[in-house]
C-alpha cells in the first residue's frame, strides 16, 4: 500500500483528474456532486466563520443573545489586542513551536538509522527486535501516563521541556514507513560505494538519506502535526505557564477568560493560525504526507 | 542479501554469500546493526518499555501521589476496579463513542473522497475545507464547539430554531452530550480519512475507468462497480484506526463536558487521568490504564483475526 502511494504522486496533483476521468460536459451527476460538495464545504467552513466573526465582535455584541454575522456595533479588533497584551499566546506558539521541532528533529534521526539497520543490515537479534517494536505500535499512549508521570518526577523533569520533548520521540509505525522506503532503494546505489571502501555511516548519509527526502518529510510532517496538537501528556507533564504548549495554555485561558467570548475566539483562531498557514504553503507536501504515513501506518 | 554490502577483505577468495558469514563481517555487521539501533532503542527502552513494564508493578502497588503506601497489594487494585461502577461506566462510555462515531467518521469521509474522485472544479477548495479542521488542536475545536453549542447565544441552536427545532441543551443533556462530542469529533478527525480514501481511489488504475467508459458506464456506474470494490481493504484498514483512534477519546470531552454531564460522558482515559492525578492513587490508576490496554489489544486481535480472514 506504502509502495503505490508513493510511486504515483498523484495526491493533490490536478492533471491525475484530467487523465483519470476525461473531462467531458458538466453531466447531471457531475453537478450533482458539486451541489453535496459545497454543501459539506459550507458546513465544514461554518465553524471557523463563526469565530472569526465572534472574534472580531465586541464583547457585549458577542454575549447578546440575538445572533448577528454583522454586529450592532461593527466589528472591532479589541479581543485580538486584549489577546496580545496577556502575552501568553505568542509564547506558548514559541512553545509549541521549538518543542515540536525538537520532537519531530528527534524521531527522524533515531527512527531512520534503527530503520537503515532493520533494511539493510543482517545483525543478531534484528528479527527480535523487529518483533518488539511491531508489538509496541498497540501500546496506547494514554496507558502510559502513570508511570510516565512518576518517572520525570523521579528524573526531576517535571516542569521543564525535556518532559514534553522526550517521551513524544518514539513512534514505532514511522519506523516501520521508513524501513519499507528504505527496503524500495536498490542496492546497486549502494555497491559502487561499497567498493571504494565508504563506511556505512557514510552510505547511510550521503546515499540513503538523500534518496529518501519525500519520505522523511512525509514522516516529518506526520509527526510535526502530531506534536503540535498532542494535548494530553504536555498537560500532565508541565504546569508552569512559562512553558505551556498551546493546546495546554489555551485550555487554562478558556478558564480564566470565562465568558470572554471575543477574547475566547480570538486566542483560539490565533492559535489555529500557524498550521492553517503552513498548509496553505505546504497544502500537497501536508496532503501527501499524511495520506502516506497514514496509509503506511498499519 | 546484504554480503554485497558488507566491504570484503582484500585477501578474501571467498565471494559467494557465505561470505558474510566470516566471523569477521558477522561482528562487524552486528556491532553497526545495534550501533545505528541503540539511539532509538536508548529512548524505546526508557520511555517505552519501561514506563509499560513499571506500570505493572505500579498496578500491584497502593501507590499514590501522596508517598503512602509503596507495597505489593497484588491484585487488590484490580479486584476493587472490576467492581466499580464508575470505571464500568467510563469503559460503557468510551465503547459507546466509538461504536457511534466510528460510523459517521468512516462513511463521511467515504463520500467526502466519492465526491472529489469525480473530478470536480475548484478540487484544492474542497480539500482544504474538508483537511484543514484535522490541523486544529483539540482545544482549538473545543472552544469553537462549546461558543457555538451555548443553549442561549450558541450559532446551533439559532439556526435550529429558525427552521422550527426547540432548543437543545447540547452539553448539558446527558442524552444528548455524547453526540454532541460526535459532531465536534466528526468535523475535526474525518479529513484524516477523508485523504486516506482519496489516496486509495487515486492509486485505482485508470484503465478500468476507461474501459468502463467504452463500455458505457457513468460516474454512478463506475463508482459502484469498480471504485468502491477496490476499496474494501481500504476501508477495514480506516475502520481499524479509527476504532483504535476512539478508544483513546479524551481531549475534547475534558475539555468540553470534563465528562458531565453526571459523568454521561466521562471516557476511560478521562477516569485514569483522574484517580491518577486528582485522586492521587497512581497505583489504582495504573490497573485502570492496564484492564484499558486489554481491551485494546483484544480489539485489535479481533480485528487482526477478521482481516486474516478475509484476506486468507
């Protein structure tokens, strides 16, 4: 399954449409489709209108009870001010930001050389270790909370990044996406520098690293959007405000604020923002990748 | 398969593939395999195996937050968790999410990928409405459903109304919370499956739908006769994620209902997290999470035996 969707990159290309369904007149069932497909676009869009509208109310036009797209008193920015001056939001998008990088930076490196061995080395015990990090993909993460929790207390990590950056590098399944990319190179590549005596490190990096740009990015943006949004164990593992990720940090705003209703939309859509527009940049990469880590994950 | 790899000595006169079985390449070789797995097995061993392996012994401790009691109790926690109605309840509950949202979530996203594989205009418009809920963090989504779920000023209830439906007090119904969380969990996740599906109808060759074409059949046709065929091994493998995906619901019912109301919605992990750290008893937390995880893995077997099957 990896194979195919990585051979034919047809994924958010839109020639692969022209060539698949030669495009004729608009037939009955063609607009058919479109009406369904506008209509759930319609729907899925509502959600983030509605903030965004709420967002740029003000407060009393928010809590007033007769809904309005267009405020009484005209839209005004105040919440997105309100927002900026609490500070927090910048620094937990910081927080978000340099952890997730770190997280993701992590688990290429580690998860691509265990995957480098697992494809082309012959070691004693590979099949055993092979074995071992099939079975931990069903280990759910939320089971691992307890114990988790207690060892960064007894490592002292609690309240510091390490906590949040650490335990998140470990990802099993994208192991496994990069072995069966790495199992797809020839190994003719390989030959010419085994012969001039280059060192597996060097084979590793110079020949194998390079060949496999689509898949680490695919691996990398998996993890990246994973890390961004994991909600559950940054929770667990941090209550500083300094270093809140912003999932977390947002959650002890939704508190605080109260019935800032503005205010409460305006972090929200703020927090949104960055991924939004990276997927606007990288809306085939994203698409792409997804679609192949998750299809390759099982 | 590797002894083209592995750098010959130059004396060597051996150069069939039992080469590699010199006691010299076998070394070698096994001394860079573990050398490239040790920096993952380094994190593996110590944020993995461990945390699942302590957290055994933790589940027979009466361990708690507060430093009491850190001795054997053997299987007491476990005993004392098969008879409380409250982790029942939550396990009822997180059954049940996962029986009514896995439905939706597979069979939307299903349609949602039908409709683009047609060929529409605009194809970029409906893929970024559809994908770009899925880059929202829970807490994101939550604040989002919970502004337009308010009973009094809530977006929901007002359009509702404006087609004669009375008031829904969405997250305050016990009936009515967990579908609720559905509709949020529906509009945040299915764009995931929904670039799966498109993914496997891409990768169908093209030929069968030109062949089809010659033989006269339309896009409703083709999508009967040979789209949604080829995607049957797609499908169990979205269903098995997305059971799987269920079972860990935790983030947006904390942090839209924090499991109200009356616990009508209060998931497993929510009940672990919270004897855990707001009860303080780890060590009862620990059985919860362990009976969770046996739930997962008998799951997942079944799922592993019914696939073996069809695919046998």
């Amino acid at each position: 399954m990896a194979t195919q969707t990585l051979n034919r990159a047809t994924l958010g290309t839109s020639t692969s449409q022209a060539t698949r369904q030669p495009r004729k007149k608009m037939t009955a069932g063609k607009i058919a489709a479109l009406v369904v497909a506008a209509v759930i676009a319609f729907l899925w869009l509502v959600p983030f209108a509605w903030a965004t509208v709420t967002a740029f109310k003000s407060e009393t036009d928010a809590a007033s009870p007769k809904i309005s797209w267009i405020p009484p008193s005209g839209f005004t920015a105040d919440a997105f001010v309100k927002v900026f001056q609490d500070g927090n939001i910048p620094l937990w998008t910081w927080n978000s930001l340099y952890t997730s990088a770190a997280i993701t930076a992590v688990t290429l490196v580690i998860s691509s050389l265990v995957a480098y061995a697992l494809s082309r080395i012959d070691f004693k015990g590979k099949k055993v270790l092979m074995t071992v990090i099939i079975a931990s993909i069903i280990v759910p993460p939320p089971v691992l909370i307890i114990p988790l929790f207690y060892q960064m207390l007894a490592l002292h990590m609690i309240d510091t990044s390490w906590a949040i950056i650490l335990p998140q590098v470990i990802h099993p399944a994208m192991v496994f996406v990069l072995k069966k990319f790495f199992d797809q190179i020839p190994r003719e590549l390989e030959e010419a520098a085994v012969m001039d005596g280059a060192s597996r490190m060097r084979i590793f990096t110079q020949i194998v690293l390079p060949l496999s740009r689509p898949i680490l990015a695919a691996v990398a943006i998996f993890v990246f959007i994973g890390a961004w949004n994991n909600f559950l164990w940054p929770f667990i593992a941090t209550n500083d405000a300094s270093l809140l990720t912003l999932p977390v940090g947002l959650q002890t705003i939704k508190s605080a604020y109260g019935i800032q209703y503005a205010q409460n939309m305006a972090s929200a859509l703020l927090a949104a923002l960055p991924l939004i527009v990276v997927f606007l940049f990288f809306q085939r990469q994203i698409i792409k990748g997804v679609a192949t880590t998750g299809l390759a994950g099982t | 398969m590797s002894s083209s790899l592995t750098r010959r000595s130059p004396g060597s006169r051996v150069s069939s593939p039992t080469a590699q079985r010199s006691r010299g390449s076998l070394t070698r070789n096994n001394l860079s395999g573990w050398g490239f797995a040790a920096p993952f097995l380094v994190f593996f061993l110590v944020f993995l195996v461990w945390p699942v392996v302590y957290g055994i012994y933790m589940s027979l401790t009466g361990k708690s937050l507060t430093g009491a009691n850190d001795s054997m109790i053997g299987l007491a926690n476990y005993a004392e968790a098969f008879a409380d109605a409250d982790m029942w309840r939550s396990l009822g509950n997180t059954l049940y999410f996962t029986v009514i949202s896995t439905v939706p979530l597979v069979l939307v996203a299903l349609v949602m990928a039908a409709l683009l594989n047609v060929g529409l205009p605009a194809q970029w418009l409906w893929r970024l409405s559809y994908f770009a809920p899925y880059l929202l963090a829970s807490t994101v989504v939550s604040l989002f459903f919970t502004w337009m779920y308010n009973p009094q000023l809530g977006l929901i209830n007002d359009s509702l109304s404006k087609i004669g439906i009375p008031k829904v007090a969405w997250l305050n119904d016990p009936n009515v919370a967990m579908w609720a969380i559905v509709i949020a969990t529906l509009w945040w996740t299915v764009g995931f499956n929904f670039l799966l599906y498109l993914a496997a109808m891409q990768n169908i060759p093209a030929q069968h739908y030109e062949a089809a074409s010659l033989d006269g059949a339309g896009a409703w046709r083709q999508l009967f006769s040979i789209t949604l065929p080829q995607l049957v091994p797609t499908t169990v493998m979205i269903v098995l994620l997305q059971v799987l995906a269920s079972l860990k619901i935790f983030d947006q019912v904390y942090q839209m209902t924090a499991g109200g109301p009356g616990g009508s919605t209060r998931p497993v992990v929510q009940y672990i997290f919270e004897t855990g750290f707001t009860g303080y008893r780890l060590g009862y937390s620990a059985a919860i999470s362990y009976i969770f995880f046996g739930l997962i893995v008998l799951v997942s077997v079944m799922q592993f035996v019914i696939t073996r099957r069809r695919s046998a």
